[in-house]
C-alpha cells in the first residue's frame, strides 16, 4: 500500500539503481474521493518492453549485463537494509535515461526481512518456491513454517535475465513438473538451443550465475553480494548500435569517425577517446562514452 511503500523509498533514498521518491501529496480531484500519491522520478522503458523489441530473439550480452548488475547492486543495497522486494519482474525493471541505469520500482509488497506482513507476494512466473507454497498454504488458511527471506528476490532476477537471454516467456516453463524436478536441464537446454549467440562469448558464465539464483533450496540460492562477483560480470561486452537506439538517452551519436586503422592501434584509440570526450563536456556531463571495437556499432561514438 501508500504508507508501505513510501516508508521502503524514503528508508532506501539514495541509491542510484533505485527510484527516487521526491514527495508525496494528496489528489483531491480522485473519482473515489482524495487520494495520497507518490511523486517519483520520471524513468522511460521497461524490461517487459525491451522484451517485446526483441521480437522473441532475446537481448544482447551486454543488454543483460548491464540490467543483471544494476539490479543486483539494486538488491546488495536494500537486503543489507533489511528489506525485501517481493515483486521483482520485468515491468517494475526500468531504464533512467538520464542516468544511464536501470532502477527498480514498485515497493507495494515490499517487507522486512523477518516480519512479512504481507501473505501473497511475487508474480506467478517469478514466484520462488517458498513463496508459492506459502500462497498455496494461505489459501487453505494455513501458515507456512518456513518465511520467505531476500532470496525469493534472487530467483526472480534469475528467471528475469533467463527471459532476456532466451527471448520467451517462461511462466508456463517454470509452473511445468519438468522444471521443479530438473531446472538445471531446462536451463542447459535453453542456452543450447540458441543459435543466435555466437560461439565465442562464453555465455555459460550467464548460465551459471542464473542457475546460482535458481536453486530450488533458498539456503543454496547466491546472495545479491555474491552474485555481483561473477565472472560474467569481468567480461567486456560492447553495446551494438540496436542496444544504443532501444534504450532512451539524451545521447550524441557520432559516425565515422574512427577509420579501420584508428580502432587497430590502442594509442591512437585511446586519443582520440580523450578528445572527444574534452568536446563534449563544453557541453555539460559525460555519463559514459562508447566506441564499439567491434559488432554492427564498430567505430560508431
């Protein structure tokens, strides 16, 4: 509810992969009579959109990431707090075009780890398995004896980067027998069968850190702290030129500039880098500057 989540973002203000909360105020114009509202700052595409882009082909390695970092720093930061997410899925995963990261958003089911105030949490489709069974048991009005921790968070990121790789929805996936007696097969299967990623990234990096956060045991599950030291996190994926168009930004593209010979030859790149990057400031901030050695984006600012 209003006072729940507004007490989550002011306890969480701060962190730059989180939503800023600026105010709050009260509609008096509300059919149903005055309203309090939440005043947060103004983010642009989700990840379900991003999704829907990809027209069933997923996204790129440097898509997912750079959504599974900002999100795992999301959550480091707010499970050291204390709190729990609760309905972490693509459509409260969202693009801050003037930061250039993504935040998570929607704190309404949010709750301190140890005191879950709340019996129905997470999305069908990104359910934890302790969480749906303490859904199931609250049906019947029965208590779970088992709480859910920050671990029910884990396992959404992990179907939610599973989604972004492969491209599919995944609910009816992971609602299947097949999944609760074998997700470790489901998953090998998935990343095998693509054919789009090319041979030479090593994405079972990806695959390992996702299966990391599908343990069926949440004693098992990786930690958000733990998660950030992957080795997928090491490798230095560029953007391509789709990725850089998709997501909003107030960005200055530049073609051709760079010649065959400028990429080839670190020094000279590396000038160049510097020089555009002193042009640009005259003009107010660089967030990040981007010159891709490589894919359709080579050579490309």
């Amino acid at each position: 509810g209003f006072r729940k989540e507004r007490a989550a973002l002011e306890q969480l203000r701060g962190h730059r992969n989180i939503v800023t909360l600026y105010g709050v105020f009260t509609n008096h114009y509300s059919a149903n009579g005055p309203s309090r509202c939440l005043l947060l700052e103004l983010l642009d595409i989700s990840v379900s959109e991003l999704l829907l882009h990809s027209s069933n082909q997923g996204c790129s390695m440097w898509m997912i990431q750079h959504c599974a970092r900002d999100v795992l720093e999301a959550l480091a930061f707010l499970h050291h707090k204390g709190y729990v997410h609760a309905d972490l899925k693509p459509r409260n995963i969202l693009w801050s075009a003037e930061e250039e990261c993504f935040k998570l958003i929607d704190f309404g089911l949010s709750f301190k780890e140890g005191n879950q105030d709340v019996k129905y949490i997470q999305t069908d489709g990104y359910r934890a398995p302790e969480a749906e069974l303490q859904n199931c048991l609250a049906q019947a009005g029965l208590q779970s004896e088992t709480e859910c921790t920050s671990a029910v968070d884990l396992w959404s990121l992990g179907i939610v980067l599973l989604e972004m790789f492969s491209g599919m929805k995944l609910k009816h996936t992971v609602q299947s027998q097949e999944w609760k007696t074998n997700s470790s097969a489901i998953i090998d299967r998935i990343f095998a069968s693509e054919g789009v990623v090319n041979s030479a990234i090593p994405a079972y990096h990806l695959r390992d850190l996702i299966k990391s956060m599908l343990h069926c045991d949440q004693g098992k599950r990786a930690s958000a702290e733990k998660a950030l030291c992957s080795p997928f996190f090491s490798i230095p994926f560029a953007p391509h030129i789709e990725d850089l168009v998709m997501l909003p930004t107030p960005v200055l593209r530049l073609l051709n500039v760079l010649s065959d010979a400028s990429l080839q030859c670190e020094e000279e790149y590396e000038d160049i880098l510097e020089d555009i990057r002193e042009e640009c400031q005259k003009y107010g901030p660089v967030v990040s500057l981007l010159i891709p050695k490589e894919n359709p984006g080579k050579g490309q600012v």
